[in-house]
C-alpha cells in the first residue's frame, strides 16, 4: 500500500488498471472516497429510493380513493386519519437528518483521522485540499440528492390534497418536508455533524455530538425559528361571530378580546366563574371584538425560502470553517 499512489496506473490493453480505472465512472479520489462510504451511500440511497416509491404507491391509493368518492365536488371524510403508511414515511423523512448527520457527517473526517488514512491519503499524490473536496462532495450530493427527490415527491402527493392531512402546513412534518426546506436541512446538518467530526477527532464521540446536536436542533430550536420566519398579521371580527372561511388555513399565534376603541385585553379577562359576572365584565370593559394574530398559508413560499437560506448560509459557514480548520490543523 505505501508504494501506490492516487493517479491512474497504466494497464494492459483491455486490462484492469489500478484506482483509475478507465471503466470506472469515477477515478482516483473520488473512487476511493466513494468505496470508502459505499455502506452509507448505500443505505441512504436505498432508504431513499424506498421511501420515494411509497410515497408514489400511496399518492396513487389516495387519487383512486378520492377518485371513487367523487372528490372534491363530494366530501371524501378524513381518508389520511387512519393511514399509518402517512405515518411511517414522515418519521422516515423526520429520521433522514439524523442519519446524515451522525452515520454520514460526522465520521467523515473524524473516521479518517482516527485510523491514519487522513495521513496516508494527504501523503500521496492528492493535497489535503483535495481530499477535503471529494469528501465534502460526497456527503453533501447525497444530502442533495435525497433532499429533493423526496422533498419534491412529498410535496407532490401533499400540495393538491392538503385539506385531508393531518398536520397544518406550519407543523414541521409538512414545512420541513416540502420545498426547498428539506434539501437545505439535510445540507446543514451534514454540514454540522462534518464539523462536529473534525473538532472532535474521534468518530464515536463525534457521533455522539452530532447526536445531540441534530436532536436538540430539529425538536428545540428549529420549532422556535419557523414560526417566526413569517410577518404576523391582525384580524378583528365581532365576538361570538365565526371566523371567515379563508382562515381556514391561517396559523393563530395569539388571541385577545378588544373594544371598540381597539384597546386590547387579554383571552382570559372576563373569564369569570358566572355568566352574569362575564357579561358585567365585558360590559365594563366594553368589550365587542375578537382579535387574532395569525401567519396566512399564503406567506408558507416565502418562509420557506426564507428557511432554505438561512440553513444554506448556515452550511456554507460551517464548510468554510471545516475547510479553515483541517487545512491548518495536523492530521
């Protein structure tokens, strides 16, 4: 092994020739690279070819169903309430993060530093820049890839259906999974879990962190970041009225009672233990107006683009860090 080097060697005529390979697609470093994580790519391609063929196996049930029952001019029920294939494919896709970042992200580099092929390899015939190129290219195409193949499936089955699913378009198992969101999450937090790889050094506790990191980011953090990627809007109707029928899919942030001047008071101020105590309070405080402040499903584009490039400045920052720190650290 300490006497070959990266670039192709010279074969007989229709021979086998070493890493280079002319019958390969790829050569020299991204051969290797790829050979290397050829269990990963694997499993996350597979996964994601499995997951998208369900998706296109369910979508078809739901269109014969709605179809059968004379859809949408019929009311078809809650035909998703029941469907556990619905349930199964979002945890899969809520899952995929996870997995980039700790089985792809995270060893990386760490797996390379820890077992001396970092060494071996930059002490070839390939600098350490290189290196780092065809290893980030790898794990963020197949973050790419397996973000908008699935992305945009689960968009398609969802979009022309979206009244009979289960989730609000602002919950995150449908901002997340649709759009241009996906794809740039699964970039992110490979991103993370590769610079968590080679801060640490070590593939198990670099695992461990992008574990942790992933987890506290998609359960805690990002949940407080969507809901306001949006710009709220005000809407006052006349107490005890039904609201109109377009905010139907408007996402209530807050709620309060007003007066006529437009002064404002909490949900709860006249919530007293009788009705005649209720009626003198709202009386008192002349009380006439219910006041929500909602984002419009119209705005869901545009926050999700808005989503998409903050976690694609996220993943360039950490790639330039990566990039900055493993350039001037010793392997």
């Amino acid at each position: 092994m300490s006497g070959t080097t990266l670039t192709e060697k010279p074969g007989k005529p229709g021979g086998r020739s070493g890493l280079g390979s002319g019958r390969r697609l790829l050569r020299g470093l991204p051969w290797l690279v790829v050979r290397q994580h050829r269990v990963a790519l694997a499993c996350v391609l597979g996964l994601t070819l499995l997951t998208a063929l369900w998706i296109v196996y369910e979508r078809h049930e739901l269109v014969q169903l709605l179809d059968a029952k004379g859809w949408p001019e019929n009311d078809p029920g809650r035909p998703m309430d029941d469907n556990r294939s619905y349930n199964y494919i979002t945890s899969i896709i809520n899952g995929l993060p996870l997995i980039l970042a700790v089985f792809v992200g995270a060893p990386l580099i760490a797996g390379d530093q820890e077992s001396g092929t970092a060494q071996l390899v930059t002490t070839q015939s390939v600098t350490r820049r290189q290196w780092l190129t065809a290893k980030l290219g790898l794990a963020y195409t197949l973050a790419l890839v397996s973000g908008v193949v699935l992305s945009a499936l689960f968009t398609w089955w969802w979009k022309p259906h979206r009244s009979l699913f289960l989730s609000e378009w602002i919950d995150g198992v449908i901002f997340d999974n649709t759009g241009p969101v996906l794809p740039a999450f699964l970039l992110f937090l490979t991103a993370a879990g590769i610079t968590i790889g080679a801060l640490v050094c070590r593939m198990l506790p670099a695992m461990v962190g992008a574990f942790f990191f992933t987890a506290v980011t998609t359960l805690f953090v990002w949940d407080e970041i969507r809901v306001r990627l949006g710009s709220p809007k005000m809407f006052t109707y006349p107490m005890d009225t039904e609201l109109p029928a377009r905010f139907n899919d408007a996402y209530e942030l807050d709620r309060w009672v007003g007066s006529a001047d437009g002064t404002l008071y909490g949900w709860g101020t006249c919530a007293k233990a009788t009705e005649k105590a209720q009626n003198a309070c709202i009386e008192e405080h002349g009380i006439v107006n219910d006041v929500i402040k909602y984002l419009d499903h119209g705005q869901m584009s545009t926050m999700q683009w808005t989503a998409a490039g903050i976690l694609l400045a996220g993943t360039i920052l950490l790639t330039a860090f990566t990039l900055w720190w493993t350039t001037r650290r010793p392997l």
